[in-house]
C-alpha cells in the first residue's frame, strides 16, 4: 500500500512538474516563433533552455526529493542527457510537423505535450534518480 502510494504520489508531482516545465517550453518556443519570427528550431531550443532549468529543479527538489542520491554530479549528466534526448525529440517533432506534414511549426506542441514527457518520465524513474 505505501509503495503504491508513493509511485502515485511520485507520478502526480512527475506529471506536475513535466506539465509546468512542457508548459513553459511550450510558451516560450510559441513566442519566440510568432512574436519574434524566430527560425522554429532555434524557437524550440531557447524554449528547451527555459523548461531544462525549471524541469531539474522541480524534478529533483521534488519529485524525486526523497530519493538519496549518493553521486549528484553523475545524476546531473543522466538528467542533462536525458534532457538532450527530450530535446531530440521535440526538434523531431518540429521537423516532422514543418518539413514532412507541411504544417505550421506550432503543431509541434503536441509531441512535445503528449509523447515525450512519457519517454522522459520513464528515464527519470528508471535510470536517472534510482
């Protein structure tokens, strides 16, 4: 029942911190393009530069909080890396919504929203914070 407990409360803050870290890169990546007319990738990495900053903070000093984490600079380079893969993706998703679907940029958000933060989260759990 505790572990349960915890793996659910444990997804709850994932899921919260994901959502403001997704929201923030998101938004970011959004105003950069529209407002500024920036290219969309370059969009897209000063969006990651934002929700990188906002997602180790929250995921470590929170989320995973409880967790001991006896060699910290070796979890920094797991989250830096897997934070690279997040940005990977998204980028993937920008090409594929611009480049093969010809779609505005702005479509991109939905990969960003709803497929890698799944990804994200099972290398977190799984590799990064154990």
């Amino acid at each position: 029942m505790l572990v349960d407990r915890l793996l659910k409360q444990r997804s709850f803050k994932f899921v919260s911190v994901g959502l403001l870290a997704t929201l923030v890169h998101a938004l970011i990546f959004l105003i950069f393009l529209e407002k500024f007319r920036i290219n969309e990738q370059i969009s897209n990495l000063i969006g990651f530069i934002f929700a990188f900053i906002v997602s180790y903070t929250g995921q470590r000093k929170w989320t995973f909080s409880e967790r001991i984490v006896t060699h910290k600079i070796k979890s920094q380079v797991k989250f830096f890396l897997s934070s690279l893969l997040s940005l990977i993706l998204n980028m993937l998703w920008v090409y594929i919504t611009v480049h093969i679907l010809g779609l505005h940029a702005s479509y991109a958000t939905l990969g960003m929203i709803f497929i890698t933060p799944i990804i994200i989260y099972m290398i977190l759990n799984y590799w990064v914070f154990i």
